[in-house]
C-alpha cells in the first residue's frame, strides 16, 4: 500500500475510481545494467599547469558511489598551498592564451567537444557511478549537452567582436569557478566553454562528492593539447573553495551552488573589485491551469520535480494547480509515481537513481518531516529501495500551504509541494511569492496567457508546456535570489568579458 | 529702491511631490563666494525607505509603458530642460563653475537626454534574441527591467553625472532613488523642479539631497532595491557589495577615483551596455508542434 500520511481518509474521492492497473504489478523488469568500463583510477591527483600532481600535503579523500555507499576512488585534498600554484599556472598562461587568434581558442574548444564524443558512454557510466544519477540520463542528457556546450563556444572564439556592437570584449584574466554536485561534468562545460572562448583561462573546483568527470575532463584537455595551465582543477571540499574565490589573483568568480553560500561569496569579495557571477537555489513554481494539455502536464510535472533525483536549482518543486483539476491532476501524479523506477542508477530503466550523499538524504528527509508535521498530506508509492546506497521515494505533498517549509524551502530532492489557486492573478502572485527566481512553468493551451504570464513571472526562465529544457545557445540563470548573470547564449558571454 | 528678492526653499522631488525630510534636517549651502544661499534638506534613511516605495508603486506603470512612449516622455525631458538651460547654468554656477563649463556641461546634459530618448525602443533588438535550440522549441531572451533601482550620483558632475547615471536605469523600465551629489545638491533640486514639468511618471525618479555616510548603507541593504548604479569611493562601494549580500542585489556602481570623463562619448560606459546594466534576461520556451 502507498504510504499515505493521516489527512488523506477525510479526503477520499467521492467518486467511484476505476480500477487501477500498474504496470510492473505482475511483473518485473529484467535488470538492464550498464556494462562500459568508465576506465577510472584508483586515484586522481590535482591538475595543475597541465599535469596531474600530488597535494604537497599528501592529504586525500573518498568518493563514495552513492548508489552502493561503496568507495569509487581516492581524490586529492588541495589546500592553500596547492590552490595557490594553481592560480600561478593560469595566471602564467593567461597572457599567451589571451593573445591567441580567437580562431585558434576555438580549434581547442572543438577537439575537446570531439573527444568528450568519443568518449561519451564512459563519461556517462564514470557521472552515474560517481553521483547516482541514472544512467539514461546521463547517457542522454548530460554529456551530450556538455559536449555540445564547447562546440557553441568554440564557434564563438572569434567572433566576439559580434555580440558587442560598438565596444571591445577584453578577457578578465584568471577566472576562478566553484561548480556543484547535480550536473558534475555539465555544470563544468557551462562554465569552463565560455571562459576560454573569451580568452580567460581557469581555476575550477568541483564539488567535494563529484570530483571524478572533472579529472577525467582534465586527462581530455591534455589529449586535446590545450596548453599548460589554461584550465586547472583543484578538488577539495568547502575550504578549498574558499581559497579558489579568495584568491587575489582571480579577476572574476563563478559559482554555482546554494544562495546561502552565494551571499557568503558577496560578502567575501565585497570590495575586491573581482566580477562575480552567481547561479543560486529555486523553488520554481509550475503552474497548471485548467485548460492545459493534461497527459503533457502530468508528464512536465513529473520530469520537472524527479529529473536528476530533484537535484535541480530549476526543480519545479511548487506545483499550483487550478482548483477545477486539482483532484483530478493529484489523483494522475499518484499513479504516474507509483511506475516510476526508483533504484540502481546503473540500470537502463532506472527513473530515479541515488541520492547524491548521505548528507544530502538526511537534509530532504528532514524537510519531509517538516512537511507532515506542518499538515501537509504526504503520498509515497509502495516501492522497495535498494538496501544498500542513499535512495527517497518520489514524494508528493498535497494541501501544502505557502508558509510551510517544503513551500518556501529548496528541498533539492524528489518531493513536490503541491498548492492550488483561482485565478491568473492568484497564481502569479504565488508563483513570484519567493526569494528566488530561477525558474517557471505555465501550462495552458492559450497563448495570450503564456505571454502575459511569460511577462509577469519574475524568474530568468520560462518554459511553457514544457519544463526542465536546455540548450547551449539558450541563456540560463535567475532573477532575485537565484542569483545573477547568465550562462550559455550570446549573454552568456557577457559576463565572460569587460567592455572597453 | 531695489526689489527684494523672494529666495526658495529647496525640496527634493520624490514620488511627483516636493518633500523636505521627514526629519526636519537641513544643512546650509553657500554660493562660491560663501555667502548664505539656502537650506537643503538632509534627508535620512528613512527618507530612502519612503522613496523606494513611491518609486515601487511607480514602477509597475512605468515598466508596462511602450517602448515609444517612454522615449517620447525622455524626449519630452529634453524640451523641458532646453529653455530652462539658463537656470541650470546658475545651478552649477553656485558650486564655483565657471559660466562656460556650467553652459557646457547643461547642454552636453540635454543631448544625452535626447540619446538616450532614442535607446528607448531600440536596445531590446540589440540585446535579445531568438535562441537556435537543437529540440523542436521556440526559444526566445527579452530584457526585463530590474525593479527599483538605488543610485549614488557623482560630486564632480552634479548634472551631467546625474543624469548620465539616471538615464540608463529609466531608460529601461526601472524607476529609481538617488541620492544626489553631496558637495553641489543644488542642481538636482532644479532638475527635480524640471522633472516635474515633464511626462515622466511622479515616483520615477526620487531625488534625496543629504549625505552618503547617512544613506549608503539604507541603499546596501533595502531588499527592496534590485540594483545599485552611480559612482562610490571604494569604501562606500564595500558597504554596498556587503550590504547587497542579504537579497543578492546587483551592485553595478562605478569607481570614482580615477575621475569619469563625463563628455566622454555617450558617457563612462557605452550607453547600450549602461542599459544592459539595469536588465534581466528572461528566456522562455515553448514546444514547436501542431
């Protein structure tokens, strides 16, 4: 049986339900698993100025395949010391990297693009393993489109003088990048495609649980001959990440990761004259109206909040739903989550994988608490989890209130908050009552009021009948509290250069 | 026997009204021979409240303006100041400009004006566009204006630098509270008596005479303002970026020191990438079907 939380008994449907029949009820998937060697080493060391060095500390740590909870590799530790030579080696390279035609930046950014290609069902087997995304979605989403990032970029290289009609694009210098855990190797492509197509070179830190694509990203630099030193990684957790945004020598700092840490990131480059982008938290609203094309909405609720496990900034974790259809929408999620795959993310059926770290599980399984305990009616389908390794059951929370914490709150797991309205008016007024503003979804079959709600919801993105797309040429990033500035597209490039 | 004069009370201009300072202060301003001029309100940090919300309720208007209207009413402003230059003149001459700086600087100030009258409906077809996804989507990136926007205006160019500051942010859609130049508020108290007379939606532009020390940290850390324009020392500029933190505002002020050249083409910045300064990108998607 579902796991219902009390409330649900007073509210059963009045009418009598056609009887339910759920694929997998009689039977079961065989297991499909990904079989490619992701070719991992035991170890990884730091890549600075162009060759893989122990940390002079000789410190490391472990990544954890969060799918098993077993050890994937051990990673090295960098602290100041190691952050620092790397700072050296872009500071070095920059100035010949600058003074490259743009044509010749954009041959490297192309070879690298090829090679990620090549290498693709690797990288995608390595994320999986690393993260616990399912394999299908890393396999068919992530490094493609980061593929596809650097080839955008490279085309870009040497036609900035395009995109700044009367101005003159000019590199910052070393850019330093502190990227998060949900799109590893994406999140890198987003960040390191457009520094060096405007001839910036690169300090990158992935996060702490995900460090293995981006080494590996760096064993693709050296077979693409980038030259030493334009792009460094340094792993490490938090404090490594302060020393990578501290860093005298970085002229500008992208980060993309919480808003918490994003306003620790203001604060601490508040007057250093350092450029700053930031893509921060959501809590994107997804609203449903009564003439929306049901089957497609179902299906753009269910990819908005389960995509990745929910580990999305642009999650569409606010659903608001017309109060005409609002049972009826309710009563579709519940059974479109009871078929979804929860389990293995190495299985090519797999919907939801792990959840990235027993830290992360720990911080959504309290906001579901905090969900119930406000009032909140909780529905879990009944499916068995793996024993070993971090996993959550896609959640649904109807009758959610605005002040409740799973309505305000970036959950960043696979659990929607669903809350009604009226009228247009109401639903924009909820839909822009947050912080943030990263995010929205409109779903109506009526145009004029895709493009009045286009216009009027506060947030960077808009998908309209549909949710959770993206594209290199396609800019993303927030308004508000999600943060500022904007990746991919010709803005995108903006905030890679200073205009003289 | 010669006429007395009748002398003004200086008021600032906020939300369409001229106000002194809800807390009664003045301090006195001198002409460049020192004699008594008048008093000027010193206005507070919860004048700087006040203002920034005429100029949120003004701004949901003046952002739903058409292109062309809002460069008519810019355009509107230019004839407003253009047979008022001898006044303007006087107002930067009491800070000890000579005449032929005062004359030039109002003029250069009603041709950027008129510049920026004309960016009105133009910048959006510069810097949006329609974005070539590989999935079958319509994918679209518009400019939205920010909201409120707070600006320190320079002491070295209390017209020119005042508007040159102002203009972008309104040309946009934004509405804003300056806080104009310390050491020469006169000028800004005419150009609020000017704004007046022109279409521009009351609570558009706040003017608050007074001192930074008093207001920058109100503009830093009001989770109302989206965004900080104008020129700051880089203390001031500190406290802003601090201050900014909370809400993760958007801190585009200039340096003051090396000094801006105010004539300077279409001012310190290319004018273009002084709008964009004061926008957000908004992309929306929508499936291509039948």
């Amino acid at each position: 049986m579902p796991v219902v939380s009390k409330k649900s008994s007073a509210r059963a449907p009045r009418r009598r339900v056609e009887p339910e029949l759920i694929f997998g009820d009689l039977w079961e998937f065989d297991p499909a698993p990904e079989s490619a060697d992701p070719k991992l080493r035991a170890s990884y060391g730091l890549f600075i100025g162009g060759k893989f060095v122990a940390p002079q500390s000789g410190r490391t740590f472990t990544s954890i395949n969060p799918g098993t909870g077993q050890p994937l590799a051990e990673i090295a530790l960098a602290g100041s010391a190691e952050v620092d030579a790397a700072y050296r080696a872009a500071t070095k390279a920059f100035s010949p990297w600058a003074r490259l035609p743009g044509a010749e930046r954009g041959k490297y950014l192309y070879r690298i693009a090829r090679i990620l290609q090549d290498r693709a069902r690797e990288f995608a087997v390595a994320e999986t393993l690393d993260g616990g995304k399912p394999i299908k979605e890393s396999r068919d989403f992530d490094v493609p489109m980061a593929a596809a990032h650097f080839f955008y970029h490279a085309g870009w290289a040497d036609k900035l003088a395009y995109v700044f009609p009367g101005a003159t694009p000019q590199p910052h210098g070393v850019v330093g990048q502190v990227i998060p855990w949900n799109f590893p190797l994406l999140m890198l492509a987003w960040k390191i495609a457009p520094a060096l197509a405007t001839g910036n070179t690169v300090v990158l830190k992935p996060a702490e649980t995900t460090s293995i694509t981006a080494l590996k990203f760096a064993e693709v630099l050296q077979e693409a001959g980038l030259p030493a030193g334009v792009v460094n990684i340094v792993t490490g957790a938090g404090e490594t990440g302060a020393a990578v945004v501290n860093h005298p020598a970085a002229a500008k700092v992208a980060f993309t990761g919480s808003t918490e840490v994003g306003k620790r990131i203001m604060r601490s480059t508040a007057g250093t004259g350092k450029k700053l982008t930031l893509e921060l938290g959501g809590k994107a609203a997804n609203i449903v109206f009564e003439d929306a094309p049901l089957d497609q909405a179902v299906e753009g609720i269910v990819n908005g909040i389960f995509f990745n496990q929910g580990h999305v900034c642009c999650a569409g974790s606010r659903l608001l739903v017309q109060e005409s259809i609002a049972a009826g929408v309710l009563q579709r999620l519940r059974h479109r989550v009871q078929v979804l795959r929860v389990g293995n993310p190495m299985d090519k059926n797999t919907d939801i994988g792990a959840i990235n770290s027993r830290e992360q599980l720990d911080r959504i399984t309290a906001l579901v608490k905090a969900g119930v305990a406000e009032g909140a009616e909780m529905f879990q389908p009944p499916i068995a989890l793996p024993r070993q390794g971090y996993y959550f059951r896609p959640t649904l929370f109807s009758g959610v209130e605005q002040s409740h914490r799973i309505a305000r709150e970036e959950i960043f797991g696979p659990v929607l908050s669903i809350l009604t309205f009226r009228t247009v008016a109401e639903a924009v007024e909820k839909a822009n009552n947050t912080a943030y503003g990263l995010s929205a979804g409109v779903w109506t079959e009526k145009g004029s009021r895709i493009l009045k709600l286009s216009t009027e919801l506060k947030a960077g993105v808009i998908w309209a009948n549909t949710f959770n797309k993206f594209d290199p040429t396609s800019p993303f990033g927030g308004y508000k509290e999600s943060g500022f500035g904007r990746e991919g597209g010709k803005q995108g490039l903006a905030d890679y250069v200073k205009l003289t | 026997m010669p006429r007395l004069t009748i002398s003004k009370t200086p008021k600032c201009y906020v939300g369409g009204k001229f106000i002194r300072s809800e807390s009664g202060r003045t301090f006195p301003l001198h002409d460049a021979t020192g004699a008594f001029f008048a008093h000027v309100p010193q206005c507070t940090r919860k004048d700087v409240r006040n203002a920034v919300e005429v100029a949120a309720r003004a701004g949901a208007g003046w952002a739903a303006r058409s292109a062309y209207n809002r460069g008519q009413i810019l355009y509107r402003l230019a004839e407003m100041l253009e047979p008022r230059t001898k006044e303007l003149v006087e107002a930067l001459k009491l800070n000890g400009l000579p005449s032929a700086a005062a004359k030039a600087e109002v003029v250069a100030t009603i041709d950027r004006v008129v510049h920026y009258a004309g960016w009105a409906d133009k910048y959006e077809q510069l810097l949006g566009n329609v974005n070539p996804v590989a999935s079958p989507h319509f994918n679209f990136t518009v400019t939205e204006p920010m909201g409120v926007i707070g600006i320190v205006a320079p002491d070295d160019s209390p017209l020119l630098g005042l508007l040159t500051c102002i203009l972008p942010a309104i040309t946009a859609g934004n509405s804003v509270v300056v806080i104009t130049a310390e050491t020469a508020p006169y000028p800004a108290i005419a150009l609020g008596e000017m704004l007046a007379t022109s279409d521009l939606p009351g609570g558009v532009v706040n003017l608050l005479t007074g001192f930074r020390q008093e207001m920058v940290p109100t503009l830093a850390t009001h989770a109302h303002l989206r965004a900080i324009g104008g020129v700051v020392d880089s203390a001031d500029r500190k406290i802003l970026e601090i201050g900014a933190a909370e809400s993760v505002k958007r801190v585009k002020v200039l340096n003051a020191v090396p000094p801006l050249d105010w004539y300077a083409g279409d001012g310190p910045q290319a004018s273009l990438y002084a709008i964009q300064d004061f926008l957000e990108y908004k992309t929306t998607w929508h499936p291509v079907g039948a």
